[in-house]
C-alpha cells in the first residue's frame, strides 16, 4: 500500500514540475502572471531515469510506462 502511494505522488511531483507548477505559483502569489512562461511540456515520449528498482521504483516505472514515457 504505501509503495503505491509513494510511486503515485512520485508521478504528481513529477506532473508539476513538467507543468512548471511551482513556478506559476510563486508569480501568482506575487500577483503576476504571464502565461507564456508556464505552458509546460508534455511528458508523453519522454525518458525517465529511475535509479533503483525496489519496490517503488517499479511501480514508478509501471506508471511512467502507463503514460507512454520510456
């Protein structure tokens, strides 16, 4: 259960951070925005590099397969 958890928010971490989330955030805190900045990229066709492959290490894979990513 929790290695399911743990590669899920694995995967969310990393939809933020490819959707530049974070970033958007602190402008919009700051009362800013420009949306041209934070477009994104799509993580379809992408590589993902998991170092360690326990138990949350594969389902990270699983998951990041799940959503076409080598």
């Amino acid at each position: 259960g929790n290695s399911v958890s743990a590669a899920e928010h694995t995967i969310a971490l990393m939809f933020a951070l490819a959707r530049r989330i974070p970033q958007a955030d602190g402008v919009m805190k700051a009362g800013g925005w420009d949306r041209n900045k934070f477009v994104g990229t799509e993580v379809a066709g992408k590589t993902l590099g998991v170092v360690g492959l326990g138990r949350i290490g594969r389902e990270v894979a699983r998951r990041a397969k799940g959503m076409d990513m080598k």
